[in-house]
C-alpha cells in the first residue's frame, strides 16, 4: 500500500511543473517530442552530434527526469502522486529505455540514468496495472508518433 501523499509532495510536483515550463526546458522538451526517434547511440549522435543544440536539448530532457526520478527513488516524493501527474516521464522512459544501457557504455558509468531506469520501469507496472491493454496502447501511441515523423 503507497505511503499517503503530503503537501510536502504536492508542492515538489508543482515544483517541477513549474521547472518544466522553464523556456529553454520547454523547447528541449517540444523537440524531444517531434524529432528524438534514435534506437541506437550511432543515431543519437546523427540526430544530436555533441555540441550542437540538440545534443543539449537531449541532455536537458534527461537530466530533468533523471532528477525527478531520483526524487521519487530516494523517497522524497510519493510515487503514487508522481505517477498520476507526470505521464511525460513515461512517454520520456518509453522512447528511452531501450538506449540507457548503450549510453551507459558511451560515457563509461554503468549506474548512469539508474533513477529514470528504476521509476520508468515502476512507472511501466503502475500504468500496467490499470488494465491489460492500458500500457500495449500506450507504446503504439508512443510509436505512432515517432512513425508518424516520418510520414
């Protein structure tokens, strides 16, 4: 059974709303959601070469959801609250999760993004959880957008 939430957490998740809408993160972020469709570190460095704006919007969007993770992973924030209005973590995670492990290769940390990793995957059975198809139609969704880039 979840801890009940507090206002402690109901102000951290207003907290990092109001990050979100921070105008360098919400750009990292729209560009996130239209053009990051990499399956491989080969092309994230095609479609965010370091040094270049991209590859700064990339790590934007990573950094901000690893240390939003890793509130949630260190018990700082209830994850029941976090789950329920933060559904851009799991479009994040879902796009993502596939990679972290050849990032982790790239920079030589092997516990590099281990937050995201840890509350993606929480998040994964959480938002399974709500019904057999709930989570299948949430990555066709998810994949739908990338192919629909391509269209």
């Amino acid at each position: 059974m979840p801890i009940q939430a507090t206002y402690d957490d109901a102000n951290l998740i207003l907290r990092l709303y109001e990050l979100r809408r921070e105008e360098k993160l919400r750009q990292a972020r729209d560009w996130f959601a239209q053009n990051f469709a990499a399956t491989s570190m080969e092309e994230i460095q095609k479609i965010a070469p370091m040094g270049s704006k991209e590859n700064a919007y990339l790590r934007m969007v990573m950094g901000y959801w690893e240390m939003a993770a890793s509130f949630v992973a260190a018990g700082v924030l209830n994850q029941e609250l976090f789950f329920e209005s933060s559904g851009e973590m799991l479009f994040v995670w879902e796009r993502l999760k596939d990679l972290i492990p050849q990032w982790r290769a790239f920079i030589k940390n092997p516990g590099g993004f281990k937050n995201l990793e840890t509350v993606g995957n929480a998040f994964v059975k959480w938002f399974a959880a709500k019904g057999p198809e709930a989570y299948p139609s949430f990555q066709a969704a998810v994949k739908g957008i990338v192919a629909g880039k391509g269209e």
